[in-house]
C-alpha cells in the first residue's frame, strides 16, 4: 500500500511574514523585559549601593547579549524553515509555475510529434 502525499503550494512571501512576525514577537518580548529588568536594577541599586553608572552598563549589556540571542534565534527559524521545506510535500509558488511551464512546453512537443 502507497502512502500519497498531498502537495501544496506556498509561497516564499508567507513564509518570510511569519519569520518577520515571529522577529517582532521576540523584540516585543525583548523590550518588555528590558523594561522589566530597568525596574529591577534600580530597586537593587537602592537596596545594595550600585551606582546608576554600573546599572546602566548591566542594562547595556544586557540589552546587547538579548540582541545578539534574536538574531541567533532567527538564524534557528530560518534554518528550521527551510529544513522542514525541504522534507514536506509543500511546493514553494515560483517552483510550481516552473513546473507547470514547463509541462505545457513538453505537451506542446509531443502534440508536435504526433
């Protein structure tokens, strides 16, 4: 017994909006928790004597190491897209118009030769 994959369509442009939806998920998420992270410094700089100097620097740091894990993480979606492209029966749009030229050129061919 076969096992018969449905193919479908997608188009290049749908996959990069939610990539893109999905990176400003994650900025939102960044910028919540920078904002989180702000209050927390300035209630530890009260309470042990930090300076505002010092909290500033942790928040850049922080801030810094937080972008350069997005752009790790976007880096793993992207990867992960295109992996599970290439393992689904999904057909990107470009490639199915190729293909469909392509089968109306042969039809063409062969009507020639009959």
């Amino acid at each position: 017994m076969s096992t018969k994959q449905k193919t479908t369509i997608i188009d290049q442009k749908d996959i990069d909006r939610v990539v893109e939806q999905a990176t400003k998920l994650g900025l939102g998420l960044a910028i919540i928790s920078k904002e989180a992270l702000e209050r927390t410094i300035k209630r530890v700089t009260k309470k042990n004597g930090v300076s505002e100097r010092e909290a500033k620097a942790a928040v850049a740091s922080l801030v810094a190491e937080s972008k350069r894990k997005e752009k790790q993480l976007e880096a793993k979606v992207k990867s992960a897209i295109k992996n599970a492209k290439s393992k689904s029966p999904v057909v990107a749009k470009k490639e199915a118009e190729k293909l469909k030229s392509e089968i109306a050129r042969l039809k063409k061919q062969l009507k020639k030769k009959k």
